[in-house]
C-alpha cells in the first residue's frame, strides 16, 4: 500500500551492495514482491547470510520468519547450502547511539536536560519480546547518563499509549522517535494524530514534509517528531555488525568465492537464441553491454536515459500516472526510459528489480527443479487477520483466482496448484514466443486479501442466518 515502508531497506542493501562485501546483495519482504519463498531463486551463493531488517525479536523473527525462510535455528543445511540466520537489527547495541544521535539531528540545539525523549513502538499481545526491546533502549539510556531530563516508552496499541505523551513527561522540550524500520502509514499518519500533529488521518505526512517543519507547538510544549529510525542511513552498519557478531559467536571463518554463475550463463543462452522479452521488457546487447526498455518502445528514439541496477527498481516502483505499484507482473510499467547496463551482473539484478525472481524461476522450471506452493498451503500459514483464510471453499478458491488474477491482469503464469492433488486450470495464453515466462510460484498478498474478504462475507452470512433461525422472544 505505501512505498515508503520498503525504502531503506532497498536503500540499506545498495549501500551494503557498493561495498563489494558479499556476492550478492538481496532484499525480501512478507507482504511485497520478493517474497520470502522465492528470494531463494535470486541468489546462487552456497553461504547465505539473513539479516531480519526488524525492531524486536518477537513473533515475526521468532515464527513467521523462520517458517517462510525454512531455517530451523541459526545454521540451516539445504539444498546444498549453508544458511546463517542473524538477529534482528533492533536488539544489536549500536541502535543506542544511532537513537541519540537521531533525537540530536530532529532538535539540533536544544538541550538535553530541558528534553524528554519518547521511544515509540507498535505494541502487541502476540510475543512479550516485541516491546521489550524498546523498553531495554529506554533503560540504556535513562540510566545511561546522556542527560534528559526524562525517557519514556510509548505504543500505539497498549499503555503506556502515545496519546498520553503530555502526560507522561514534564519538560518544556519533547522529541518522539519511532522505533520503526520505515516510514510507512504508522510514523507519516497514525502516530502523528495520536500525537495531536493533525486532526485526523489523511494524505500521507510523506507528501507535507512532517518532519521538516519541527517544532510543533503541542499543549504548551514543544514537540520534535522524528523519521523512523531504520531510515537511518547507518543502519547498514548494524547490519553488518550483526553478521560479524554471528560469525563470532558461532565460530565461522570467512569462506571462499565463487565465481560461476548458471543464472548468467542461462541468461545468456536465452538471449543468444533471441529470448530477449521478459515481461513488458526488452533487452538488445549494446556496446559490450545491455539496454532495456520498455518493449513497446522498441523503436522510439526519445527516450530518458538512465544507467545502473538499481535505477530499475525506481523506473519499476511507479507507473505513468505515479502511482506506486506493488504487483510487477501487472502491465503498469511506465514508458519513455532506456536503461544501459554494463554486466551480465548488472542485468539480472536490473531484471530481478523489474520481475522478482522471474529469471531464476524460468531457470528452474527448464531444469525441471521449480517447486510452488498450493494455495492451501499458503493460506494456512497466515497469521492475525488473515488466519482465517484456509476457510475458503474449493468453489471459492477457484472463483477468487480467476477473478483476481483477471482483475490485475498479472502476466505471471500460475504454477501452483490448489492443493497438491488438485491442480488449477492450465492458462497457456500467457506463454510468449521469444520471451523468457513469467512464472508465479505462491499465490501473492492479493489472493491472500481476496481470500479473507471472502472468509470473512462468508462467516458473517452465517452468522446472519444463525441469528435469523433462533425463536424470537
């Protein structure tokens, strides 16, 4: 729903990524593209470190995490490789002095000791350890001696609760810092009515530039409201910092490169034999390198130019009207831009910002290794308000993924089945001549909203007609 919320850790993993530290560099999300299932086909590296981009350890680090990454502790053997899983970034000491130092960048000047400082999380009943990692930042440095004048905690879904904060500080000075990885919907416009910055919730803070027009004068005080602090541009060292605190704490030594690539080497059979389309892309070699454009633009001669990977995931976030686009096999892609790439590297980072994923999926399904998950599958794995998905009819399932699926005109080919004895309908129509396929191998967020929609009208027909049966009186 908003862009925002992946940007720092795209952000986090280019400055990491232009440190030349790792092989390969990748980003995965739980409800944005890549996913957690298929990130595994965009990196071919026998070593593989996961770094959770999370505040606590709680429920999804301790659970969901786990269950969609398939590890089953710290070092996880599969398929061939080595799989370390970190602890999340929230809880590595560093996030002390990267809070101090963003509560000196939002107030510059204000004295400490005329200052409260508030830590604001989430608040959950779904783990004990989601709030413990602020409260422990809390005591670090109340106790600490980095002289305010108060420190407090606050959530925005149990007490102490950030509505209270005039309440629960005394001094003249007041900077909130969201203990959050981004800046998404809860720190640009439901802490900010919480906080009484607006009246009610709106167009996202983002758009006004809530954090450049501190201080806000708020009940007599003066309140400093602070960008979420993983969009701190250091938090790629705390990342980094946990990986060289795993390999400390578990003994492992550095291991060696290695430098043959099969997705590259794929990649470069298909183009030699003119598969050369992927999506609404086409890519022409060009100078010892590449260029890819839109495919409709094949023959334009007015085109932007642009240069590098990582422009591909900003040409592919928004479409023509600028509007942001979560699902990149939809056809939205805008148009007017050629990108020059100087590696085969390069391309298929390039490729996997456009199409998550899709290279090394076709790779699979050619060497006959794809797997997918059937929907029953995925939608029983769905926690909080979509865990009631699974309760979904067969005849609904099969509507809902026709309609859906219709509806956002997705390019993907379906792979997965509904269970795994059931398969769906084979759609061929989406198979390209020259093109390397575009292949779906989980059903995405969408279904799963769909799905819960539908759960969710069938549970209350129900209960309707339950109601509706009982003698009156």
């Amino acid at each position: 729903m908003n862009p925002d919320s992946s940007a720092p850790t795209h952000l986090h993993a280019d400055e990491i990524r232009r440190r030349g530290l790792f092989r390969e560099v990748a980003c995965c999300f739980w409800k944005e593209e890549p996913n957690m299932r298929e990130v595994y086909e965009m990196v071919e590296s026998d070593v593989i470190y996961i770094v959770p981009n999370f505040i606590s350890e709680g429920y999804f680090c301790q659970q969901v995490l786990p269950r969609e990454l398939r590890v089953d502790g710290p070092v996880t053997h599969r398929d061939g490789k080595t799989i370390h899983y970190c602890d999340p970034v929230g809880i590595h000491p560093n996030m002390t002095r990267l809070l101090l130092q963003r509560a000196d960048e939002v107030a510059p000047g204000v004295p400490r000791d005329q200052t409260s400082l508030i830590i604001v999380g989430h608040g959950t009943n779904l783990n004990e350890n989601s709030r413990k990692v602020i409260e422990n930042q809390v005591a670090l440095i109340r106790e600490g001696g980095y002289g305010f004048a108060e420190v407090a905690d606050a959530y925005m879904e149990e007490a102490p609760f950030v509505a209270d904060w005039a309440k629960m500080t005394t001094a003249p000075n007041v900077v909130v810092v969201p203990f959050f990885i981004a800046d998404g919907l809860h720190s640009f416009q439901d802490i900010p009515v919480l906080l009484g910055m607006r009246e009610e919730t709106g167009a996202a803070l983002s758009e006004l530039g809530v954090f450049h027009q501190n201080p806000h004068e708020l009940q007599g005080r003066l309140l400093y409201y602070s960008g979420a602090i993983g969009t701190e541009p250091h938090m790629a060292d705390v990342i980094l910092d946990q990986v060289h605190d795993f390999d400390t704490k578990h003994g492992i030594q550095a291991v060696g490169s290695v430098t043959r690539s099969p997705l590259n080497e794929k990649l470069t059979a298909w183009l030699d034999s003119g598969h050369n389309i992927i999506g609404e892309i086409i890519i022409a070699k060009k100078d010892g390198g590449y260029t890819l454009r839109h495919a409709s633009d094949h023959d334009r001669a007015d085109l932007t130019p642009y240069h590098g990977a990582v422009e591909a995931r900003e040409i592919a976030r928004y479409d023509d009207a600028g509007k942001f686009r979560p699902l990149h096999s939809a056809p939205t892609l805008k148009r007017g831009w050629e990108l020059h790439l100087g590696s085969l590297d390069e391309l298929r980072l390039a490729l996997d910002f456009f199409h998550p994923a899709a290279v090394g999926s076709a790779c699979a399904l050619e060497n006959g290794t794809v797997s997918a998950t059937p929907l029953r599958e995925l939608l029983g794995r769905q926690t909080g308000m979509y865990r009631f998905t699974n309760t979904i009819s067969d005849e609904q399932a099969f509507s809902m993924v026709a309609k859906t699926c219709a509806a956002k005109n997705c390019l993907r080919r379906i792979l997965w089945p509904l269970t795994p004895e059931q398969p769906l309908p084979v759609d061929d129509s989406k198979a390209q001549a020259g093109a390397i396929p575009l292949l779906c191998l989980e059903a995405c967020p969408h279904i799963v909203s769909a799905a819960r929609k539908i759960a969710k009208e069938t549970f209350e027909a129900k209960e309707a007609a339950r109601i509706a049966s009982q003698p009156q009186g």
